[in-house]
C-alpha cells in the first residue's frame, strides 16, 4: 500500500460522506480518482479498493468509538454509503488537512509492518494515532510517554531504517561530550519506556545499541553507502532480557527459585517469554532459562529481592549475593545519614 495515496483517499471519501449524503462506491471512487488526478497521483483501477478502503476506516472508527462510522443499505444491486447519523467527520478538525495526512501516511506504514515478532508495539502506537486522529471525546486509553529524545528523533531513525539511510549523530551519556558517529540503522526497540537503536558503526563489524535519549543530533548521510545486517532481528532476543547483548556473551542455563509470592508474579509478568516455570509446592517454584548473563536480567533478579534466589550458573549466583550485599549496605548509609 502507498501510504501518501491511501491518506489521501480516505481524506476524499471522509470529504464525500461528511455531506451527509449517500454514495455508491461508483461515485465514491469516481470522486476520489477526481481528487487524486487533481494531485498529480494515479486514479484508483481496482474495483475493491475503495471497499477496503471504507473497511479499514471503520476498523480505525471501532477502535475508538466500539462502533462503526460508515453504514451501508443496499437498494436493488446497489449499496449505498454514509456515515452514521450524527457523524460529520472521522477526523478530530482541531487538526489541518496536512498534519491528518502527514499521521496517516505514518499509521500506514506501521500497519504494513504488523504481525511481525518483536513489533508487537504498533498495535499500541496505531490506537493512539486513532485516539488522537479521530478526536475521541472521551479517554479510552492511556500510554506511557517515552523519554524526550525518543520523541525527537524515533521518527527520524525508523525512516532511515525504512529506507536503508546511513545516519551522523552526535551521541554521549549523560552530563559528558557527545562524540560524531556514523552509524548504519538496523531496528529499534523499546525496554521499559526508552527506546534504543541498534546500528553498526562505520568502519565495525558488531552490533552496538544506543539509546535515543543520549541522541543529541541526527542527520542523513549521504556520502556513505548503506550497509546491510545479516542479524534476524525476529530471534536476535531470544537469549537476553532487555536490549543488552553482550558481545562476548555465552548462552547459560539460567535456574532461580522464588518462594510461593514470588511465583505468582513469575507466572503472570515471566522474567523471558521462553522461560520453564516448575511449581514447587508450598516451598515456591523454579524456573528454568537459557540466557545470557547481562544488565537487565540482573536488575529484573534484584527487583524480588529476597524472594528470589539464583541456584545457576555459580559465577552469576555470586554477582548477584554481592550486588545484594552492596545494595543492603547503601541503604544502612542512608537509614544512618536520616537518622
């Protein structure tokens, strides 16, 4: 699907039906392809199009009203179209024409990417596009925002990723000099509300992860020729937690056991999607899973803690008896320094 010509044509038939009269999906399609051949774009050939087109504004239209928009009665062997009573637009028309068209070509191409493992995501991004496109009056739902530098340069990065761009940024941690890279953009995704992109360097070989919220500038390089990955990002998370994939990682059995508190939220929120959960009775449970040893498994192991307990691999049991040690000494600081 063309985003730019589908934007357009449901804008058309929107304009069209917000008369409130009724119309065939003969005029309905002779009205668009006037409409886009006064654009400069290719009429519409397909007899089905404009049916799929009405179709996919319905769905959009349930997925913030739970009803549909546009009803249909057939007289003799035509079907005539409108819009429910009370309706006038699908569109919130606090927005212009630009920037409904500029979101929808944007919707598009996240829909054409759904279904797709690891992008579960764009589910939750395409209803808050409804939400906000279509100007619901009430709330429905609530997303968690993202940090301000996902904001700004998510949109930039993912085009560059759609369209294999190389990029310049300007990256660095926090409170120090952000240095110039030139970076060949792979995927992004997102771990507990940031977003992170992974690209190779120019001049690397391995995959390096960056964080968009240390982005502090980002542009198209065009001097530089685009490089493909051979990574199959749909499995690249198979054997971590989180974004982290440590370059000199080793797939371990991972084995925990947690007291029966601890199992209830095992079961409901796992540490991977690929864990094996073994009830142990009244003495808790154990889970079982092949993982490499990385930050965001330490942090998700410490967050129970002392209803979790890690049995294997020994080196890993250790860290994390330290990091707990650690962690329980800095609170007594605190607790003195208040006291």
């Amino acid at each position: 699907m063309k985003t730019k010509e589908y934007a357009m044509r449901e804008m058309i038939i929107d304009q069209c039906l917000g008369t409130g009269r009724e119309f065939t999906r003969e005029e309905l399609q002779a009205e668009v392809n006037k409409g886009l051949e006064s654009r400069g774009m290719l009429p519409v050939r397909s007899k089905g199009t404009i049916l799929q087109d009405i179709g996919e504004m319905n769905e959009k239209f349930y997925r913030v009203y739970q009803m549909y928009g546009i009803v249909s009665e057939q007289r003799g062997r035509k079907h005539y179209y409108r819009y429910r009573d009370g309706i006038e637009s699908i569109y919130n028309r606090e927005l212009t024409a630009e920037e409904i068209e500029r979101l929808q070509e944007v919707r598009s191409l996240l829909q054409g990417l759904r279904g797709m493992p690891q992008l579960e995501w764009i589910d939750e991004m395409a209803a808050r596009f409804d939400q906000n496109i279509m100007g619901s009056e009430r709330s429905i739902a609530s997303f968690e925002d993202g940090t301000p530098g996902d904001a700004q340069f998510f949109l930039q990065c993912f085009n560059a990723i759609s369209h294999k761009q190389v990029l310049t940024i300007k990256y660095g941690p926090f409170g120090a000099e952000a240095k110039e890279r030139i970076i060949h953009p792979y995927y992004l995704k997102q771990y507990l509300r940031r977003w992170y992109l992974y690209a190779t360097i120019e001049g690397k070989q391995f995959v390096t992860c960056f964080s968009l919220d240390r982005v502090r500038s980002a542009r198209i390089n065009n001097e530089v020729e685009y490089r493909e990955s051979a990574i199959d990002f749909n499995h690249y998370f198979d054997d971590i937690v989180g974004v982290t994939h440590p370059q000199a990682g080793v797939v371990e059995e991972v084995v925990v056991e947690g007291d029966s508190w601890a199992e209830y939220y095992l079961r409901t929120l796992p540490i991977h999607p690929l864990q094996q959960l073994e009830s142990l009775g009244e003495e808790g449970c154990r889970v079982t899973m092949r993982l490499m040893v990385n930050r965001e498994l330490e942090r998700e192991i410490l967050s129970y803690g002392e209803h979790l307990r890690v049995k294997a691999p020994e080196h890993f049991r250790q860290r994390i008896i330290l990091l707990h040690k650690t962690l329980s000494e800095a609170s007594d600081d605190s607790a003195e320094k208040v006291l």
